[in-house]
C-alpha cells in the first residue's frame, strides 16, 4: 500500500486572522511553541516542524 505524501509550507506573508473552515475536522487555531507541543501530535507533523524550524527544506521523514 502506497503511503500518500504530506507537504508542509511557510507562509512569507500574510493578513488576518485564522479561521476553522472545516469544524468537523478542527476545533480551533492555537498556537505552541516548538518545545512544547501537544499531546498527541503526529511523528511526520513533529518532524516537519522540526526541520521547518532548522532551514531545512525537505524531510523524508516516514519513507523507508
């Protein structure tokens, strides 16, 4: 079984606020600190954030 990709991006800019426009799939917007994210929070999203907050361009965390 093929596992389908996750991709992750940064935003450079922006205006606004964030909104759930999609309440059956998330409650609410908040934000953590890199050192203190929730529990659970899934090994590939960890791991993007990780290597988003190192310079790190690309992962391929999860493929063997």
């Amino acid at each position: 079984m093929l596992e389908a990709a996750k991709l992750f991006f940064t935003a450079s800019r922006w205006h606004g606020e964030p909104t759930v426009r999609e309440p059956g799939r998330c409650t609410e917007w908040r934000r953590w600190p890199l050192t203190a994210l929730p529990e659970p929070t899934v090994d590939y999203t960890r791991a993007a954030l990780e290597a988003i907050s190192r310079g790190t361009p690309y992962t391929a965390a999860g493929w063997n």
